[in-house]
C-alpha cells in the first residue's frame, strides 16, 4: 500500500508540475506578435475612447506605431514659452501595453483629465525584433523620429517597466540629458521612494563616457530632443508606478525647459534630493580661488617664516609624488603587457582578476618604499608630507575640474580632506582622513556600476588611454596620506624603542 501510495504522490507532483507549464506556455502563447499585436493594441485603444493615430511602418503589413494625443487642458498663446517644449513624449512598447491593457488605459484616461499647459504625447511603439524578407529589423521609435519636425517642441521619456533593477540612463555615447529633465526624473523618483537612498545619485561626467548603450536614447539626443531612458523593476507595484508618472507630469514645468546646463551632480539624504546645478558649481569654483589667494596671502602675512618653512621641508622630498606616480604607471603597464601577451597565446584575464591582482601589487610596492625611506631616514618630518598631500589635492582639483566641471565637487571635498591633514597632527585624525578621502568616490562608483553593463564597461578599462594615468593622478593625494600614517606609527615605534633602550 506504502508503495502504491507514493506512486499516486508521483503521479499526482508530475501531473501538477505538467499543468502548470501548461498555464506558462498558455500565458505565452497569449501575448500576440507582429500584426496580430499591433491588431489587438489598436482594438484596445478603439474600445477605450482613446484619441490615436496609426503610423504605418510597412506598406504592404499592418504593423505600425500607436501614438495616443493627450492635448493641454489650458494654454496661453500670448506665452514665450507657447511653443517651446509643449510636447512631452512618453515611449512604452506595445508588448508592455498590451499585457496591463486596463492599467495603461486607466492611466491616459487620467492624464487627460489633468490639468496642463503642455500636450502629452503617449508612443506605443513597435519595438519588437521583427524582421521581413528584404527589411532590415523594424525600429518603431527611430520611425516615428523622423515624423517629427522641429526638436524644440519635444520632450521624450522612454518607459521600460518590468526590468531588473530601477535606473536612470541619462545619456549615451558622449550625448547627455539636459539637467533639468534629469533632475525631475530622480525627484520623482525620490518622492515616490523608488531607489535606496544611497543608490540615488547622479554626476553627469559619468554620461559622457561611451559606458552606455541606448540606440534609441541616442537616436533622440542626436536630434536635438532632451530624453532620458527610465528603467523600473519588476518589483514596483502598479500604484507606484502610476504616481511616479503623475508625479513626473505635475513637475513638467515649461519655463524649466528653457536651461540648457548639463553639468550637474546630484546625491540623496533621506529620499531628499540635494543638486549641484552647474551655475552652483561656476559659483564655488570662483569661492575657492579667491579663498585661496586669501588665504595665501595670510599666511605669507601673518607668518613670514611660513614660506621658507614649508619650502625647506617640501624641497627635501618634492620629487616623491613623482616617485609614488612613476611606480604606478611602470607597474600597470607592465601587467597590462603581460595580459595582452598571455591573449596571444590563449590565456584570457579577466578585467576584474586583472584589477585584483594590479592594486595590491602597487600598494605593495609603495608600501616598501614608504618603509624603506622610514628605515634609512628616522627623523623624517611628517609635516612634510601634509604639505605634499595638499599640493597634489590641488592639482588634482584644478586638473579634474577642467576636464568637467561636475567634478569639482568630488575634488573640492578630496581637496577640504587634504587641507584638514595640515591643521590636525595627530596620527589617529590622519587614520580617519584617510578613509574620509573614499567618501566622494562612492556615489560615483555605485552609479557607474548599478547602471553599466559588464560587457560595455570592461572595454573602456581595457583599452583606455587615458583612464589608467588619470585614476592613478586621483590617487595620489590617498598614496601620501597613508605615507603620513605610516610615518607617525614609525615616529611613535622609534621614540618607544628609545625610551625602552634609555631605562
């Protein structure tokens, strides 16, 4: 009976576990392709009253784009401003619309009803892969672009609901959103509690860089049209979702759209959005060189001795950033030769086995140099290197600010970091400097790697000219700070031993 009893048991888990993937397979099966979606996607839109106009994508087949007309409920035409970014576009595909018919229904149907000096545009876009004998793969959004004939009238939002993550991809291939679209996207974001707190940052050199790949965001851009590309996980139920999107069109303010900055950095306390706009940024740039002239110009009047005293102890060891510069590049360049050498051969390294292996060599390295000065110079001044790590701070800062100003804020901090190293002596303060100076990098490190794609980002670091001499120059001010531990555990290891030898 034992027996015949977990037969039934068996034969009931794979009868179960076969109906199941039947349902899976049904579900599937429900959601149509070609034609027959653009079919049923129009039948929808039909049935719900919507105001739509088709876009034939080929002549001789039904498959075409869906654009649903949201007009302003109020406008006035005497305005500057009457014709100037009055069209926000919302892309969806039809495949999202399709499989929550009645929740996007819902939502046009309320945005209709809102109140509006601006028309919204609703694009249900053919984006499947479809292809044709002779036809190239269908790009629904690429076609529509084409349609549309003055740039400044537009404003494009691309939807992608049920991905992995949630994420803001604010430019591609150099091309970056304006700040103020961005801003109101990461605001709505912020409000609506859609991002970890710490996650939700934002720096817009971060977007210059070829680490994104988004033909159709780029498609936009290229045309003079400010898109961002909103990526939202699964994991969002639908009444978030919904005023997340009323959120954005409530915020949508036409005299915003008239700046045309896209320099900026953003980072959240508390779901509370904090922007540094790029006239904030101009700002502190001025605020900071005529407080150092100020400042310099105290020094040198308060304290006559102060030039000759930092000069006499800078002039013994000002070659050393060269030194610590010169080991990093000699060694990166060597692993990075050996890598390729191991490829022609068939060894494949990885970026991230390449990257473990060459920081501690280079710590190491430096290490044993830091030691090796210590051992045959005990007596060395540790003021010395304060003065050291607060030049090179300041390169850094004028350097880095140059190549983007949305930069300064990250060195401005790195630079007030090494400033603090001259005030405080003690070794502990310089212990907690120390890691205070990885604070700026963070929001910086997490948007680039919450938002990149391995395969895209791998490339850059592999093939860069430019990105191992300037990550190394960043670190410098780390490299001469942590000397300057190393410097105080050696003086109170020297005066111990002393005073153990004197008794």
């Amino acid at each position: 009976m034992k027996h015949k009893a977990r037969l039934v048991l068996i034969y009931l888990f794979f009868l179960t576990s076969l109906c199941f993937s039947q349902e899976k397979n049904a579900e599937k099966a429900e959601i149509p392709h070609g034609t027959e979606l653009c079919r049923q996607v129009r039948e929808i839109c039909q049935d719900s009253g919507l105001d739509f106009t088709l876009q034939p994508l080929v002549s001789s087949i039904e498959i075409f784009n869906i654009s649903v007309f949201l007009p302003a409920s109020t406008r006035n035409p005497d305005s500057f401003l009457a014709n100037y970014r009055n069209n926000l576009i919302f892309i969806l595909p039809q495949e999202e619309f399709f499989k929550k018919s009645d929740f996007y229904t819902n939502i046009l149907k309320r945005l209709s009803a809102q109140k509006r000096n601006y028309d919204i545009i609703f694009l249900l876009s053919f984006s499947e892969n479809y292809h044709f004998p002779g036809f190239y793969t269908l790009a629904g959004e690429k076609i529509f672009l084409q349609t549309l004939d003055q740039a400044e009238n537009y404003t494009a939002v691309f939807l992608h609901p049920g991905e992995k993550s949630t994420k803001v991809i604010a430019g591609t291939e150099g091309l970056v959103t304006p700040s103020w679209l961005v801003k109101n996207t990461y605001d709505s974001i912020n409000r609506n509690k859609l991002l970890p707190s710490i996650k939700s940052c934002y720096i817009s050199f971060l977007y210059k860089q070829k680490v994104f790949d988004d033909s159709n965001l780029e498609n936009f851009l290229s045309a003079g049209i400010p898109s961002i590309s909103l990526h939202l996980s699964s994991q969002i139920d639908d009444s978030s979702f919904e005023n997340l999107i009323f959120d954005f069109c409530e915020n949508y303010n036409l005299k915003d759209t008239i700046k045309n900055d896209t320099h900026s950095i953003m980072f959240t306390a508390f779901h509370k959005s904090i922007w540094i706009t790029e006239e904030t940024i101009t700002k502190e740039i001025l605020i900071v060189i005529f407080l150092t002239f100020l400042l310099l110009s105290l020094y040198g009047f308060l304290n006559s001795n102060f030039q000759f005293i930092a000069w006499n102890k800078i002039k013994k060891i000002w070659y050393y950033p060269i030194i610590i510069y010169g080991i990093c590049i000699f060694i990166f360049y060597t692993f990075r030769f050996l890598i390729i050498d191991l490829e022609k051969i068939g060894i494949y390294i990885s970026t991230a086995s390449a990257i473990s292996s060459i920081l501690p060599m280079i710590f190491t390295v430096q290490s044993f140099f830091f030691f090796s000065t210590l051992r045959f110079t005990p007596y060395f001044h540790r003021r010395t290197v304060d003065y050291l790590t607060l030049i090179t701070a300041s390169i850094n800062l004028a350097i880095f600010s140059l190549i983007d100003i949305s930069l300064f804020p990250i060195f401005g901090l790195e630079f007030f970091f090494a400033w603090l190293s001259t005030v405080f002596t003690l070794n502990v303060v310089h212990i907690i400097i120390l890691v205070l100076f990885e604070i700026p990098f963070i929001p910086f490190l997490l948007q680039l790697f919450e938002n990149t794609s391995p395969h895209l980002l791998e490339p850059v670091i592999r093939h860069s000219r430019f990105l191992a001499p300037l990550v190394f120059l960043m670190l410098i001010p780390q490299y001469l700070n942590s000397f300057r531990v190393f410097t105080g555990m050696n003086f109170y290891w020297f005066n111990q031993n002393k005073l153990q030898r004197s008794k």
